[in-house]
C-alpha cells in the first residue's frame, strides 16, 4: 500500500533495547531506547532476564509509534545481541536467566568437547571452534551445575526466537540468529541433529528455522495492545547483530568487509560459498544461502574505557568539555607509528579465531622509561588493527577473495587516528559509514526488501546506505606498520602461548 512507507529496525542488544522507523532511502525518522540490566551472579557470570527483553522491545516500540502513525509500518524485523539464549516453558516464560555471549563460566566445557571431539570436527561442522561463546559448552555447564533446566525447559531459544514468540506466538527463528550460537551444520542450514544427539540435547528443545527475510508471522492482539503497532503487521526474519551490521553496511559481495570497532572489535567479509578455518569463524549471511566469514575480538573499545577508566582516570576530571579519548587522541597523534617500539597484543577478553584460546590474556613488550600513556594508548589502537589484519589476512586466504576497503561503524570510527591506523596497518582503504545505526538499519534493510520496497536485499542495501569520509593508506606508514605486523606481531602469541595458558591456570583456573 502506498502509504506503508516506513519500516521498523530493532536492535536488542547486550545492555539495551533500540527500535528505528527508517524511511525508503535509510534515513533515521523516530527512535526509541530502553536499557536493562546485566546480571553478574558470580564472577565471569553474565546472566539477564530474559522477560527484560520483551519488557524494554514493547517500551520502545511505544515510543516510536506514538511518533509516527502505525498504518505506515510496513514491516519490523529483530537484530540482537548473538549466542545469547534462555530456557523457556510452553508459554515462553523464563525457567531461569538467560544466559549470555560474555558469560565465561564454561571454560572446562570447552575443554571438554575439545578434547571429546577435536576442535576441528567442530570447527568444521559449525564453522566455529569451541569457546565460551557458544552454546554448546554452556549446555554441558547446565548438565553438570542445574542438570534439571534442560530437561525442565520447553525450548531454549536465542533472543530473536524469544522476541518473536512474544510478537506473534509463533515458535521460529532465523537461520542467521540461530547460527551463531554453534549448534548448526552450516552446509545443511539446519540443526545439527548428530551433535546435539551426542551431548545428550534434545532436537525438540529447539524451534522451526526461516530464512532471512521472510515473513515468519503477524503482530498478535496481545502484541499490538502492547507495543501500539497494528496487528497483522509483518514480521521479517533476521539476522544476528553482527551479520546486519554488515548488511547496513552494504556488504553483499565480495571485496569489502565491515568493521565495527565497538565493545567487541567485530569484522566480516562475503562469501557465496561455505568455508571453513581456524583463522576466523564462519557465520550464515543475512542474504540467503551465503555466508560471512568473521573476525571477533572480545576486547574492541573495551581495553580502550578499561585504559581512560583505570590507567588515566584523572583525565575523566579535569573540569572541561573535552572527553579523555579525545585528550590522548591529540597527545597520541603526535607520535611516530610503532608507538616508539611499544607494541600491544589485545586479548584482554582471551581470543577466539584465530588461536582459539580462552585462556589468552593481553601482551604488552616493549617498554622503556621514554614511555607515557600517550604510547601506550597508541599501541592499543595499532594491536587491535594488527589484530584485525591479522584475521582478514586469513579470510583472504581462504576465500581466494582480496578486500580492497574496509567500511568501518562503531564508537571507535569516531577516533580519525584509529581510522587511519586501520588504513596504514592494512594498507587498503579505510571509509566510515554515513550512520552510526549500521546493525539497527540492516534490520531495516531486511524489512524493506520484505516489503517489497525493492527487488531483493542488495538492492535494498544500495538503496539505504552511504558512507562518509575515506581514508588511505600512507605508503611510508604502511611500509614500516607492514614489517612491524610481519616481523614481531604475528610472532609475539605463539612464542608467549604456553607461559600465558601456564600463567592463567595457575591463577584463574586451579584453586589456592
């Protein structure tokens, strides 16, 4: 219908909720946010509950529809917070708190299947490696610790499946939701039926799986009354945070990936065929039938606030209307690349691909008494670019695909020294995205070509994204940032590996 010209993107993420009515070109036309809390129980726990979600998706969806009028939404889809799941009765209630992606409480679970399995019948099935990221050692925990919640729960459900339930009573979810949480044979797209089989995890405690971008129900009665859409509104299957962000940014072929420098340092690229290696992990895209072979650092602009927070909080008070990242931005800037020979290793938050290793912690080498904290925020910045150079050179590799540009989202684009650090470390083109709503409008993205709007999603894509300031690569920087990165960084964690797994048992694993 003519007059359905808005559609509406959410993003339930780790800490919050936000729903976004875009227009036909990608343009912002009312928002809503709710926050909710994370739950630490016991520590490396992380736990929500999950009637939060549904409580803070209804409060921002009020607050988007009473500005604008329902009868324009022509369709909403859900992106979300990844590998995040909760148990749930025949009403889709909570039997407890759900359980989330940072939770670390299953490191021994992961050595588990690693040593029942081998990482790379894992890796190959599901296109992840064991980590505490996934599902499946959080499973094994529940087993050992609260063996009555599988049993007891009617399904376990990722948070797209949850929200969805709750919008329409129609127990299904994506296969780019589901994905993510390491229990899919990716070549099937479908459950991976023998593996759950072998830990002992029922078939039935999972949903029907959907394509991305269909219709998968209707705004119920209940729902409208609730949220202030109209019942029969559509809903649109979506995708994982990760994989829409990506979309919004127009990643739908090869030779360009996105990178979102956020909490986490996220980036992927596009492949049209399933590949499987231990150098990053693989993902189903939001474009059916194709994939997003993806770079996770858990340590993104986290090590960044853990910095100005613990190292330098006295730049947080100095009484002026300057933030202290921009303060050690203008003193960090000034200095050569290299960060006078200090060089920083980013695992603050352990690493997944391409080592695998939850017990991986931050490396710092370098030092001398010429250093200042100004030194040591620019090796952050250079050891997550290293980082991501070091991941994307494994994609390359194996996807015989060159990336050309990186399209970058996140706090950290705001920072135009780390952009051009990104562009020197890697030597290709380095170029922001227009919007800082890259995850929320690949949802919109979805719900757009759903409705119609355009002839498929890569169009929608074209349509409804821009991008803003390039930067290039300066080829003296490159040069020496290249045999910085070939020379030392790519060495540093495998010749530290043993000393940094023996250091971490020894005062996290084994008990005094």
């Amino acid at each position: 219908m003519a007059n359905k010209d808005l559609v509406i993107g959410v993003d339930s993420s780790t800490t919050s909720c936000k729903a976004i009515a875009w227009d036909r070109q990608g343009k912002l036309v009312a928002e809503g946010r709710a926050s909710f809390d994370l739950l630490s129980p016991a520590p490396n726990f992380y736990e929500q509950n999950a009637s939060d979600w549904w409580v803070a998706l209804c409060h921002v969806l009020r607050s988007v529809t009473s500005q604008i009028d329902a009868s324009r939404v022509a369709a909403l889809c859900i992106t979300h917070q990844r590998e995040s799941f909760v148990a749930v009765d025949e009403q889709c209630q909570p039997i407890r708190n759900a359980i989330l992606w940072v939770d670390d409480r299953c490191r021994q679970q992961v050595k588990e299947l690693d040593q029942r399995f081998g990482s790379d019948y894992i890796q190959d099935l599901t296109g992840k490696g064991p980590s505490t990221k996934q599902s499946l050692p959080e499973f094994l925990w529940l087993q050992q610790h609260e063996s009555d919640v599988i049993p007891r729960a009617y399904k376990l459900l990722d948070v797209h499946a949850f929200l969805v339930y709750h919008l329409t009573g129609q127990w299904i979810t994506s296969i780019p939701c589901a994905d993510p949480m390491g229990l899919l044979d990716m070549r099937k797209g479908d459950w991976a039926a023998d593996l759950l089989a072998k830990v002992g995890v029922p078939l039935d405690k999972f949903v029907e799986l959907a394509q991305p971008g269909a219709v998968i129900g209707e705004i119920n009665d209940e729902a409208a009354h609730q949220t202030g859409l109209l019942a029969g509104t559509p809903i649109i299957a979506g995708a994982g945070d990760g994989q829409s962000a990506g979309l919004g940014a127009n990643i739908t072929a090869p030779g360009k990936a996105y990178l979102n420098l956020g909490t986490a340092m996220v980036s992927g690229a596009y492949s049209d065929h399933y590949v499987a290696d231990r150098a990053f992990r693989t993902l189903c895209s939001p474009i059916a039938g194709a994939f997003v072979p993806e770079e996770v650092l858990g340590g993104g602009t986290f090590t960044v606030s853990w910095f100005v927070e613990n190292i330098v909080p006295d730049l947080r008070d100095l009484g002026v209307k300057v933030a202290a990242e921009e303060i050690l931005e203008l003193a960090a800037a000034k200095l050569p690349a290299g960060s006078l020979g200090l060089m920083v290793v980013p695992y603050w938050n352990a690493v997944m691909p391409p080592y695998w290793d939850e017990n991986a912690t931050g490396i710092t080498i370098g030092w001398t008494g010429a250093h200042r904290r100004e030194h040591f925020y620019r090796a952050i910045l250079e050891g997550i670019a290293y980082e991501h150079r070091l991941t994307m050179e494994g994609v390359e590799r194996a996807t015989g695909q060159a990336i050309n540009e990186f399209i970058l989202m996140g706090g950290g684009s705001r920072s135009a020294l780390w952009c051009q650090i990104v562009a020197d470390v890697s030597g290709k083109t380095a170029t922001r995205a227009s919007t800082t709503e890259a995850t929320n409008l690949g949802a919109g993205i979805l719900a757009a070509a759903a409705a119609g709007w355009y002839s498929d999603v890569r169009a929608a894509a074209a349509a409804m994204t821009s991008t803003e300031q390039s930067f290039q690569p300066n080829e003296k920087t490159h040069r020496l940032y290249d045999r910085l990165f070939k020379e030392v960084y790519v060495d540093i964690f495998p010749a530290l590996k043993s000393v940094v797994d023996r250091l971490t048992a020894l005062t996290y694993d084994e008990p005094h």
